[in-house]
C-alpha cells in the first residue's frame, strides 16, 4: 500500500469516518477546492478527544510542509460553548494557537481554523443537518419517524442521539436494496438519500470556499 503524503494546501480535520464521507461528497457535488480530509483513527482515540494526537502527528508525515490551512470541524451538539473550548483544548495541546471564536482563524503555519457544525452557537450536528435535507419535501416518513421516536419513548435523550436516531431511522427506512448502509458511504452507493444540493448545507459549503 502506497503511504499517505500531503500535497494539498488544506486539511479538514473531522471528528470521525462518516464525517470524512460528507466532506468528500460535498466537496466533490458541489466543485469545491481540494482538501486533504482526516479523521481520528483507533490510535488517536475517537471524535474530539483524537483531536490533538492527529493534529501532532501530521508534521511527521510526508508534505505537510505544503499544507497552509487546517480546518478542524466539530458538532456542537447540544452545548455550543463546551464544544467549541473542547476543540481549542485540544488545539492548544497540540502546541497550536486555536481561534477566538468559531469561524475565525489563528495566524501560523500553518493557519487554524474551527467550523462548528450545524453554525457558531447553534445547537445540532451534522446528522441533524442530514435528516433535514433528506426528509425534505418527505413530510410522511418525517411522521412516521416522528411517530417512532414517541413510541421508543426518547424524549429524555440528548438531542445528538435523537438525530443520530431519526437519521439511521431514515436511511434503513427508505434504501431498501442495503438498510444497513454506512453513513459514510451514502454519497457513494445513493447519493439522493441526503442530497448536498440542499440549502441546509451552503453555509458550509461556503464557509469552505473561504479558504485560500
């Protein structure tokens, strides 16, 4: 297998695989800029807390010299404040100056920047941006759904699992050729599942296009 080395002048950090698999779609359906995308692997640990051990391993590999701007990207969910000082913990612990506030960058070498999804101080993740475009104009399977979630008798969940919840409900509901599909692999095996056409997604998209 031929190792990894850095070409490309941005990197998206994410939180884990399925996120990758969204960022690569979006990029691509909508003809972005090329970034290099990274997520925490087993080695690193998980989401958030893999932040800063993959952040301090990417000077040792190959062409990282190249790369100019990080863009770390996280979920808020259900507390925007907490979940943006977890990142710059993180940040910091990786010997980086993270930003002031999300949508910023800090000034280096290379340049830091943090997206919170689904906005800065907007509760939500990117499931629960997902489950809106691709329930939208499908107000029966969102009762359906909404149905669902009152029968399992969830309303004490945080409002993450809730989405991650309503959109697992949503892709096995309505792929049937593969109710098992990955998130990570919807915009290769069904693109139209959660398509990322969808107005839910242009600020993201062109948070994106800000980056030289």
């Amino acid at each position: 297998m031929q190792e990894f080395t850095f070409f490309l002048p941005r990197l998206i950090l994410c939180e884990g695989p399925h996120d990758a698999g969204f960022f690569r779609g979006l990029i691509s359906q909508r003809q972005l800029k090329e970034f290099h995308i990274k997520s925490p692997d087993k080695e690193t640990g998980p989401g958030i807390s893999g932040f800063k051990r993959s952040l301090e391993g990417f000077p040792a590999i190959t062409g990282f010299e190249k790369v100019k701007d990080i863009v770390v990207v996280a979920d808020n969910d259900d507390d925007p404040a907490t979940a943006f000082a977890d990142v710059c913990k993180q940040i910091t612990d990786a010997g980086l100056v993270p930003p002031n506030q999300p949508g910023a960058v800090s000034v280096g070498n290379p340049n830091i920047h943090v997206m919170m999804i689904p906005a800065a101080n907007q509760s939500g993740s990117l499931e629960s941006l997902c489950y809106s475009a691709g329930t939208r104009g499908k107000a029966a399977i969102a009762s359906c759904i909404s149905a669902f979630e009152a029968c399992l008798g969830i309303a004490g969940w945080p409002e993450q699992k809730k989405a991650k919840m309503r959109l697992r409900s949503y892709l096995a509901g309505t792929y049937r050729r593969n109710p098992d599909i990955l998130f990570s692999r919807v915009w290769i095996e069904q693109p139209n599942l959660i398509p990322l056409q969808d107005a839910v997604f242009d600020p993201i998209a062109a948070y994106l296009d800000t980056i030289p």
